[in-house]
C-alpha cells in the first residue's frame, strides 16, 4: 500500500476574517509596502526681491572725462574706487542692521562677515556678463563663511520669519542717494588720474 501527501496551497483570503470582502487581501498589502514620495518643503510665502532699476542722465561730461584716460586698467581702477566710496555706507549700514550673535566667532559670525568685494563667483560669472571692458561690478553681502545663516536670515524659513538686513540697507543708502555718491566719486577720482596722466606725460615729453 503506497501513501501519497499533496502540498496545496492555501489561498490569502482564507486568512482574512469573514468581515473583510476578498478584494482586501495582497492589494492592500502591497500598497502598504510602496514607498511614498516625500513632499518638497513649502517654500516661505513672502519673498523679498532685490531688483531695483534706477535711470541715470546728464552724465555725458562724466564720460567725456573719462574718456581722456588712455588706459582700460585705469579707467577701471577709477571706476572702482568710486563704487567702493559709493557702497561704503551700504556695507556699513547692512553690518549695523545684522543680527550678532554672542557665541558665534568670526568669521563665521554674520555680523562680522558683511563685505564688500570686486570678484566673482564661479557661479555668477555667465550671470553678469561684462558688455565692455571698462565694466566694474561690486558685490556688498556676507562672505562664504556667513552665507548659510545670511539667507535665512534674509529670507526667513518655514519655521523662522525674515529679518531682513540688506534691503533695508539698499533702501535707506541705496537707489539715488548710491548713485549721487558714485557721481561725485567718479568726478573726484577722475581728476585725480587726469592730473597725474598729463604730469606723466610731461616728464615723459622732457
């Protein structure tokens, strides 16, 4: 006499409870192990945009003054100068609104890190194109050692609301009181490198 056993096998539904319809057995399961998408961070919902547009005339004889400087290096140094003195109280009033914090040391403090510098960044240099070269660009803002805290300070987060420093700054030292300086400074700085060309190119002519 030969004795057979059989493995069958037993549906799911046959160990669901009698409440639970068919339909409730591995569809259920399944969806319960998909992995669900984590939703992006809302973004903060008042932004501060920085653009300002300010429309200059009446410099025609400012241009004629500089046009006398035969060198592009000095043309651009004078440039500089003047939208250093120009920026000056920016920087200065931008480092006055900053929050200071007792425990963080420099430079990574963002009071402390408020600078003003001519170069840029890797990133920025297909953002600012120079149409000619005479062209000067100052960046007034925190270094990369305040730049992380400077956004969200600047910006505020979710969690955090904007304490912003720099557009009050640009507000109160910006706009046409930033231009009328740089105005003035180009005249002064002009002068200056005119007076010096023609004395260098009267010791040259003796």
């Amino acid at each position: 006499m030969r004795l057979t056993a059989r493995r069958t096998r037993t549906p799911s539904s046959a160990f669901l409870p009698t409440a639970f319809p068919r339909w409730c057995g591995r569809s259920w399961w399944r969806r319960s192990r998909t992995r669900r998408k984590r939703r992006p961070p809302p973004k903060p919902k008042s932004v501060l945009a920085m653009k300002t547009t300010v429309r200059v005339e009446g410099l025609r004889d400012l241009d004629l003054a500089l046009s006398e400087l035969t060198k592009d290096t000095t043309r651009k140094a004078v440039a500089r100068r003047a939208l250093r003195d120009a920026g000056e109280p920016i920087r200065a009033r931008a480092e006055q609104l900053a929050p200071d914090d007792p425990n963080t040391k420099a430079p990574f403090d963002l009071k402390q890190s408020i600078a003003m510098s001519g170069r840029q960044k890797s990133g920025r240099a297909t953002q600012y194109r120079k149409e000619s070269p005479t062209e000067v660009t100052i960046h007034i803002g925190p270094t990369k050692d305040g730049y992380p805290q400077a956004i969200m300070q600047e910006f505020g987060t979710v969690h955090h609301a904007a304490h912003p420093y720099l557009r009050p700054a640009w507000d109160g030292e910006g706009g046409r009181k930033a231009l009328n300086r740089i105005i003035k400074a180009m005249s002064v700085h002009i002068a200056k490198s005119v007076a010096r060309q023609r004395r260098r190119f009267a010791k040259a002519r003796r």
